[in-house]
C-alpha cells in the first residue's frame, strides 16, 4: 500500500484503519522515519555517557587538586577552581547538545507536504546527517574516557572544538531540514 494520499474513497478508508492506529507496515517513509529516530537516540546516549564521565572527572578532579581546607588555607587554590568550572562548562555544553539532538525534529506526515517533496529521500538524507551526528558524538565519547584530572587542562581545548563540531552538524542539520522543499 502506498502512504501517498488517495481520492478513492475505499483506499482512505483503508489506510486510516491500516494507519490510524499506528500501525504502517513500515513501509520505506516509515522505516527511514523510525531508523532517524534510533540513530539521533544513540548519539544522545554516547553523549549522556560522556557527560556522566565528565561528572565523574570533576569529582576525581576535585579530590586530587583541592586541598582540604583549614584556618591556615581558607580558600582553595584559584587554578583548580578554574579548572573545576572548566569543567563544568564542558559538561554544560554536552547537555546542551545532547538535549538538542534528542528533541530535533524530523518532517511531519503531512498531506500538504507530499506535494511537494519527496518524503523517503528526504528522511534518507536526514540519515546521513544523523550518522555524523553519532560518528562525532562516540567520538567525544571515547575521548572523555580516556581523560585523566592530569591531562585535563592539555585535553580540554580538543573537547571543547569537538563539541562546537558537533553543535555546527546539529545546526546544520536543522538548517536543511527547513530550507528543504
């Protein structure tokens, strides 16, 4: 059965029993439609993972470079605190990221817009973008485990550029699917 809309009255009706309740024999639109939603799940997981080590590297941070403090040292070394905060941002900004990618929108099943696009190939191409998304999303995985609190201020500059990396593809993605027709 086709998902393109129909005049014939029987055809309607069959494709609003077939599809009124969510079920569409996943046809191609339908499949691309579910595999976009997978695919921008796994770069928000990679990304959720990467922000919980980071946590997890401010605390270890934190105990190996904050002094405990006492009368004689009241406030803790100003470096380290920078460091913390640095950190922090870092965390921040993955979550922002990470928020984004799982809540982008894809295109919606609208009657109107069959018209005037091709649904598949756009969902198709939609793909693409989602996969730089999960490819640079690991990424920033793999790089957030492997960091120590000892490397932490060499190491911060390539997150950081990383993630902007990451939030130019989100953007980018969102800017073709409003632009495209």
């Amino acid at each position: 059965m086709s998902s393109q809309p129909s005049n014939n009255p029987l055809v309607q009706q069959l494709q609003l029993l077939l599809t009124g309740y969510g079920y569409n024999f996943y046809n191609k639109t339908d499949q691309a439609r579910a595999d976009d939603v997978l695919v921008r799940e796994r770069a928000s997981y990679s990304l959720s993972q990467a922000v919980s080590l980071l946590a997890q590297l401010r605390g270890e941070y934190h105990t190996r470079f904050i002094p405990p403090l006492t009368r004689a040292n009241p406030d803790p070394p100003q470096e380290a605190m920078a460091q913390i905060r640095a950190i922090e941002a870092a965390q921040q900004a993955l979550a922002s990221v990470e928020s984004g990618i799982r809540g982008m929108s894809v295109p919606t099943q609208d009657r109107i817009w069959w018209r005037f696009r091709q649904e598949h190939a756009l969902l198709t191409q939609l793909l693409n973008f989602d996969l730089l998304l999960v490819r640079g999303s690991e990424q920033i995985y793999q790089h957030v485990s492997r960091m120590t609190p000892e490397d932490w201020a060499s190491q911060s500059a390539i997150l950081r550029q990383m993630t902007q990396q990451l939030a130019q593809t989100a953007k980018e993605r969102e800017r073709f699917l409003l632009i495209q027709l």
